[in-house]
C-alpha cells in the first residue's frame, strides 16, 4: 500500500430533493507513471490508482478509469442527483490491489 | 532563394517528413479510437472539451469534458508515451454528463475526446494544448 493516501472529498451537507449538487474529490497519490526513470537510470515502476468510483445508497454516479496521465494527486469534479437522504460512497482502486474509501451524508430537506 | 525546380523538389520533401511523422506518432491513438467506437462515424460536434490553451506545467493540465447524453467519455493524449488519459462512465444518478480533472501531457499536443452517447452513436472534439514545460519525467 502506498504511503500517505489520504482521499478528501467535498459535497454539501443538505440539498433539496432532486437537485444537482456539485462534488469534488482529491486523493493524495503519487501516481507513479511508469515513464520516469531514478538517479541511475532504472526505470520506477508503475504505481497508479487505476479506477475511481461514486455511488449513492448503492446506485452508480459515476466510474472512472484512470491512465498514468492522470496527474499527481488526483482530482475529479462532476455532479451527482441527490433523490434522497443518504450517502455517498467514494472508492479508489490502487494497482497494488489497495482500495481507499471515504463516504459522505447527505441529507434531503 | 530562387523557385528553381532543384529548390521545389528540396521543399517538397521537407515538407513530406515534416508532416509524415507525427501521423506515425498518431497511429497508436487512432487504434485506440477505433477499439472504443468499433470503426463507427463520430460527429464533430455534441462533445465539449475544455484545455487551456497554453500549459505552462505538463504536470498538471486542467481538463472538463462535457456531453449530454453520453454514457462513456474516453480521453485521449495523442502525443503521449501512453495516449489514454481517463474514461469517464456516467451512472444513472450522474446530473450532468460533465466532468473535470488533472492530466498530464509530455509536450505540446492534440487532446482528444470522445463520447459514446446513449443511443450508440459518436462525438468527438480535438484541442491542441501548447505545454511549456513536459510533464513525463525525462
């Protein structure tokens, strides 16, 4: 497991039902893209957060494969429909098989 | 330099190589177009893509990508070592068929997107991004 990650997330604590709420993520990840090479020479191998997913109570938003162009620390804005009171859950999927989750309430006034 | 016939042909080739070569660079990505879309036509336009226009830091180049209607929207680098940057598959609870990141490019570069609407049928939009300082390491 890498070092240090730590996934921060941004999402409004109420909204009203059906509304468009605007969520941002960030994930402190070195994704290491396989292309840069170490004091000798020796090229550092690939070492990236591959997949990126948010669901609410269970139903997708949103699904994201990740490249190793996908910069250091890993940011994604997008917007999500909020039906109801509940949460959302927000999973990262690591190339060494580590999966980093954070989840965030909500609730529908 | 005079318009001799000697200087044309001269001309002429530079401009074969000039422009030949990044088309053998572009050969890896347009595969990569054509396993997404299955070989289908794309429409130029029903995909939005903003890129600055000019990236000081090739380490981290904001991006948004924005279509309605689409479920899928895959991103390409074509100058990159590896052209694919991210595909975005929108669920049913997505709001709006935008999203934005961080990418890196390694030079200056046509950054392509590609979306795969609902009903089956392709948009693409292309924007060239100037960057000032590559972002792959050396």
């Amino acid at each position: 497991m890498a070092k240090g990650v730590r996934p921060r997330v941004k999402v409004p604590k109420t909204a009203s039902a059906g509304e468009a709420i605007t969520i941002k993520t960030l994930i402190s990840h070195k994704m290491e893209s396989g292309q840069r090479k170490d004091s000798d020479g020796n090229k550092i191998p690939r070492s990236i957060i591959n997949r990126f997913t948010c669901d609410f109570n269970g139903e997708n938003v949103i699904d994201v494969t990740l490249e190793p162009a996908i910069s250091t620390n890993p940011f994604f804005e997008f917007e999500a429909t909020v039906p109801e009171t509940g949460e959302f859950q927000f999973t990262w999927y690591d190339d060494d098989g580590s999966v980093y989750e954070t989840s965030k309430k909500i609730s529908v006034e | 330099m005079e318009l001799t016939r000697r200087n044309v042909m001269i001309m002429g080739t530079g401009a074969m190589v000039a422009f030949g070569l990044p088309m053998a660079a572009n050969a890896a990505g347009e595969d990569l177009i054509e396993a997404f879309t299955g070989g289908a036509e794309m429409a130029e336009s029903g995909v939005t893509l903003t890129a600055p226009e000019i990236a000081e830091n090739g380490n981290t180049v904001p991006i948004e990508v924005d279509a309605d209607g689409a479920s899928e929207i895959m991103v390409l680098a074509l100058g990159n070592p590896t052209p694919p940057v991210a595909t975005f598959k929108f669920g049913p609870l997505a709001a709006s068929h935008t999203a934005s990141t961080r990418i890196r490019l390694a030079g200056t570069q046509d950054v392509v997107a590609i979306a795969k609407m609902k009903d089956g049928s392709f948009a693409k939009a292309t924007k060239t991004v100037k960057v000032t300082i590559g972002g792959c390491g050396g």
